[in-house]
C-alpha cells in the first residue's frame, strides 16, 4: 500500500504594514504549514490576491490606502467564497465582509485556531 497524498498547503495572503508584525505573523503561518505571501498595504493585496492562488486574506487594520474592511469588500466582490480574516489592535465599525475578526492583543494561536475552522466549514461545504 502506497503513502498516501496529503492535501496542498493552505496559502494565504497576509497584509500588514508593520514590518514587526508582518514577520511574525508570516513565520508563524509558516511554521504552522501554510504558504504565506505577504504585502505592505491593500493596493498590493488587491494587486496580487488571485482566487486560484489564496485560501484566504489575513489583514491587518488600518493599512496604508484603506481600511482591512473596505479591502475585504473589494476582495468578496472578487470571489465572495474567499475567507478574509482580520487579525487588528484597531477592530473596524463595520465587519459585513469579514469572515473572522480577532484582537491583536489575543495569541497567535487563537488566530490559527479561527483560521483552522473557517477551512474544515469551508471544506464541509465542498463536500
């Protein structure tokens, strides 16, 4: 009996323009078996976002040319069934177009353990 395949790396599109930040977050989604790519501000995210590509957007709030929300908005008018999660110390008034939002403050790992479920009910969904 043959190994079996196991499934693709989850890549997400990660937007933070605190460098600080930006490396954290990326190391820990790496270490934590994703693919990340990662930009500066939302003119880049919506530059370089591709549906075929990315799983989901992780954004930060505010980012440089707009809010993580107006991006998010831009981003489902795109592809409606791509997650976004907002990961912020400043939580945005209006989170319509947000799959998740978490407190920067709270740890990484809650932040992964938001991202693990939105992809099993996005998977239970397919199935």
């Amino acid at each position: 009996m043959g190994k079996r395949d196991s499934p693709p790396a989850k890549t997400i599109l990660l937007v933070c323009d605190r460098d600080d930040s930006r490396i954290a977050l990326k190391w820990f989604f790496n270490i934590s078996g994703y693919v990340v790519d990662a930009v500066r501000s939302a003119q880049e995210a919506i530059s370089v976002f591709d549906a075929v590509i990315h799983d989901m957007v992780v954004t930060d709030n505010p980012i440089p040319g707009m809010t993580g929300a107006e991006m998010a908005h831009i981003i489902k008018l795109r592809s409606p069934a791509t997650p976004v999660v907002m990961y912020a110390g400043e939580l945005p008034a209006e989170c319509s177009c947000l799959d998740l939002v978490i407190e920067r403050s709270t740890n990484m790992v809650v932040l992964k353990a938001g991202m693990d479920r939105i992809f099993a009910e996005h998977q239970a969904s397919v199935l």
